[in-house]
C-alpha cells in the first residue's frame, strides 16, 4: 500500500472536504473535518502523515482507501 505513504496533512483535508467533509479550525496546526456519516476527524495540517493516522482517519470517515485515493487526485 505505498500509495498511502507520503500524504501531507493539506492534501488529506482536501480530500476529506471533495467526499463531503466540512473543513473546521482546531487547535494549532490541526483541522477539524466533520463527515456526513458525523464523524469528526481531526489532522494536523503542517507536516506529512503517519500511515496509521491516516489509516484511521480514512475508516472514520466511512471511505476505503481505494475511494481516498481516488479523491486525491
């Protein structure tokens, strides 16, 4: 699963938001997306992601990691 590794916190958000996640300021360098399924995932904006992090952050929102994937483009 290499395609996960290298994603920068900006480049998820993003991704998070086109699968219909509102964008929210958190503390410091985090963002607060909340998911239609009401999930609120929570990523820090500035450095590149941890796989687990992002792992995790993917199946809150309710996507697998091939519809993430497909968002980054």
């Amino acid at each position: 699963m290499g395609r996960l590794r290298g994603i920068k916190g900006k480049e998820a958000i993003k991704a998070f938001v086109k699968a219909g996640g509102i964008e929210r300021k958190g503390k410091g360098d985090h963002v607060n997306t909340k998911m239609p399924n009401g999930q609120i995932i929570t990523i820090p904006s500035s450095k590149e992601l941890k796989i687990g992090l992002l792992k995790a952050a993917i199946k809150k929102a309710g996507l697998t990691e091939e519809e993430f994937s497909m968002l980054l483009k």
